[in-house]
C-alpha cells in the first residue's frame, strides 16, 4: 500500500475503529495493525510488513489460507443471484451445503445456520431449553459446562464460559449452567497422573449430574479440545466416558467445534478422534475459512423431531430466527472451502504437517527451562510456557505477551491464550492454515527459538 494511502486508512483507524479485546490506551503511543492482502499463509500490512501467520487469522478461522480466489468466485456467484432469504424459506447453496456436511457425518441430521459461534451456541442452548420444555415442565434445562472452555461472547454463552477474564464485570449471568472441571493432564484439577487416575475429569461429570438432581440437568456443553483455554486434548477415555453419562442421565452431548470444526485437527471434526456421537455439534470459524460469516448448528433427527410436532402447534416448533442465517454468501463460501479442503487433500496435510509441528515443539520443549508442555493435534497446537519446569509455576502473562511480540518483530503471528484464566494465560498457540509446508513450521520454529531465548526467568 503507498504510504499516503497507509497513513490515512492507519489514522481512520486509530480514530474510529473500536478494536476487539484490546485495551485502547496502549494506541497513545502506538499505531493499531491494519491488514491490507494476504496470500496463502502471509499476510501483509498498510505498513508493508509482511507476516508469516501461524495464527489463521488471529484465532484459528482462515483454514484455506489467504487469497483464495475461488472463494470469491463462489460468493459472488451466490450473491449475484439471490443474496439473501429469511431462513423460513430455503436457498440453493443453503440446500447444497447441509447435504454436503451431512454426507461428512451421517449420524446427524439438520443444519440449522446462523453467524457466529456464540449464536450457534445460543442456538443450541434454546433447544436444550425448549426440549425440557417439551417433556418435563422446563425442569431439565441446566447444561454442564467445562471451567477451562470457552463459548463464547454473548450472555447465554458467555454463561457457559468457564474463563473469569472474560466474564468479570459483564454479569449477572444467565441461570442454568453449570461448571464441572477441565481435563487437562498437565494440570490435573484431581492431582493424579494419567493412566492411574480412573480418568476423574469425566467421572466427575456423573458426581455433578446427581448433586444438581438428574431431572434438572438437559446437556453438557464440550470443546473436543478446549482451544482458548489452552489447547487440550482430552484422553482417549474421556469422551466414551462422558457419552455413558449423557445416556444414562438422559443428557444431550453438545459438542462445540467452532475452533476444531472442517479440519483443523486432521479430521473433518475434533470430536471423530474419540468414540463419541454427539446429539448437537456447534461449528462456525473454520466453515468458510472467514471468506463469509456463517455457523452452523447441526442436530440428529432426534433432537430435530422433538420439535416437529403438527401444523396446529403453534408454540412447540423451534421459534427462533437469525437474520444473516438466510444469507446466500455463507453456505456458498462452505461449500468451495469444502471443495478445497477436499481437492487439495488438506485433511492428510495437517495429519502429517501437524505431526512434525508437535515433533518440533517438543524438540523447543527439551531446550528451554521456560517451556513446560508441548500439546495438540493435527494443525492445532500449544505450548505452555512456565517459570519453573519442576513446579510448572506458569510464566507470567507479560513474558508470554513478549514472546509473542519478539516472534511479530521477526516477521511470524502466533497466538496464546490472553485475558481468560488469571495466572494460566501462559499458552502459545499455534493454528497455520491447512495449506502449511514443513518450510512453514521450520520458519515458525526457528521464530519461536528465538523469541523464548530471549525470556529471562
Ligand atoms: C470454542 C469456541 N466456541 C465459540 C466461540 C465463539 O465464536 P464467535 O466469536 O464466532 O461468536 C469461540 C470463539 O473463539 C470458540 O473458540
């Protein structure tokens, strides 16, 4: 961009845009970053600066990497002829692209679209609650929630968030939900060590289930691995576990697949990495790799059927609406990243690349007192940095937030956990798009090389 063009779109900015999450003050002595063009994984900014993104657009969105012209194609296509119908009625890439998901996970039914994760979350959550409605006087309507997962913005979902940074002074929250404890094995919240543990993470969901009384508890809410929270893959054990208890309590398994959905961890879903069948999964970030907005609630016919009741019922249908769910660009985006992520065999991709990512975050583990824990699955990865390896005391967040400013300086974006859980904000996290080489990860790792060098304890 020239300079007179970055001067004043940076000056628009910095007078008008109220950023996301960021603290203003720290513009009194700064310019915000203002991206301008992206291709594939770099992305430049008004200033010239070219970046390396490990980070798919800050958190975890472009799959398909930048550029991607196919994906405007696509939408434009879409736009030109219908751009938009209230979601009472159907569209013709709306139609496409819940058959095309289905097809992907044949165990589910219904796609019911919005956009955002939080909406599709809320979505969920409503249906949870009206189903209680529907056979037990609303009784059945808590959801479990895990401490360490993140749901999102809005106030149902923010109440089903377990992160007190992102919570604080936004309350009160909304009733019915209800917290149980992260499974992370690094720090064990019961203190054993896997495999001797009876894997309580997920048995303690039944102690939670019975203290709140069966008949009042409709769901739990579930990250396949918990993202924001710090990058968690649970044990293999841990979802058979928790679908047991959802059946013999009669609960609804919701899992959210914002982050993990359409193939961030190797597989179409982060949940198919476990013996698990959820009854509501949640998707929206990866969907259309952030060309369009658009999330998904997706159900079984099961759950879809308690609320097809008869034409006469004029209360028993779910009564809920999203205006920008009937808009056409979203599914036709879905489906071209879907054709992609297909065509480009994007899937084995980040199988292998993710296996020489957690390889080599391992090898950055081994060499620097700073790093405790190297964790993930497919392109979807953290590490968690701490004062002291014996004691895994965490880093402070500020040495955190310097490893991440040095890695910028040297031309790479990386993430880390921020703002959510005080004192455990000491995560990087580590999402390339899908479309990453080992060339990528080595530029990537050297980067983070450099910048935890440079930590002083
Ligand atoms: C697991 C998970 N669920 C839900 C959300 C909320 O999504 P959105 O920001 O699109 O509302 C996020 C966002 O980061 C997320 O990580």
């Amino acid at each position: 961009m020239e300079n007179s063009q970055s001067t004043t779109v940076n000056s628009k900015d910095k007078q008008h845009v109220w950023h996301h999450i960021t603290q203003h003050a720290k513009f009194d002595n700064s310019d915000p970053v203002v991206m301008v063009e992206g291709q594939g994984l770099t992305i430049t900014d008004s200033k010239g600066r070219e970046f390396l993104d490990a980070s798919s657009g800050g958190v975890w969105t472009v799959n398909v990497g930048y550029g991607r012209k196919s994906m405007g194609q696509a939408i434009y296509d879409a736009v030109i002829k219908v751009p938009f119908f209230a979601g009472n009625t159907g569209t013709v890439p709306g139609a496409n692209y819940a058959a095309e998901l289905i097809d992907l996970i044949p165990h589910m039914s219904r796609v019911y679209y919005s956009n955002s994760g939080s909406e599709a979350n809320e979505k969920a959550y409503k249906m949870v609650r009206q189903r209680a409605h529907a056979y037990n006087g609303g009784k059945k309507h808590k959801i479990v929630f895990r401490d360490r997962d993140y749901h999102g913005t809005t106030i149902g979902a923010l109440s089903s968030t377990g992160h007190p940074q992102r919570r604080e002074n936004y309350g009160p929250f909304a009733p019915g939900f209800v917290e149980m404890p992260h499974c992370c094995c690094y720090r064990c919240p019961f203190g054993k060590k896997y495999p001797d543990c009876n894997i309580e993470c997920a048995t303690a969901l039944e102690d939670i289930v019975k203290r709140e009384d069966p008949d009042t508890v409709g769901a739990v809410v579930l990250e396949p691995i918990t993202a924001g929270g710090g990058v968690i893959p649970p044990v293999k054990e841990y979802f058979p576990i928790i679908s047991e208890i959802c059946k013999k309590y009669d609960l609804l398994l919701h899992i959210d697949e914002v982050v993990c959905g359409m193939g961030r961890t190797g597989l179409w879903f982060g949940h198919s990495h476990y013996d698990v069948k959820p009854d509501i999964i949640s998707m929206a970030k990866g969907v259309a790799s952030g060309y369009a907005a658009i999330s998904v609630t997706i159900t079984t016919d099961d759950v879809f059927k308690i609320f097809k009741t008869d034409e006469t019922d004029t209360t028993g249908f779910f009564r809920d609406i999203s205006t920008f769910g009937g808009c056409t660009g979203g599914p036709a985006a879905a489906l071209e990243n879907l054709r992609i992520i297909k065509e480009e065999n994007l899937l084995e991709n980040a199988v292998k690349m993710g296996e020489y990512l957690l390889d080599k975050l391992n090898v950055l583990k081994e060499k620097h007192a700073i790093v405790g824990d190297a964790r993930g699955k497919g392109l979807f990865a953290g590490l968690e940095l701490v004062s002291d390896k014996a004691t895994k005391l965490p880093l402070p967040e500020a040495k955190v937030q310097q490893v991440i400013k040095n890695c910028f300086e040297q031309g790479v974006i990386i993430g880390s956990t921020n703002r959510s859980l005080e004192g455990f904000n000491n995560t990087l996290t580590l999402s390339p798009a899908l479309i990453c080489t080992k060339s990528d990860i080595d530029t990537i790792i050297a980067t983070m090389d450099v910048a935890l060098s440079k930590i002083e304890v």
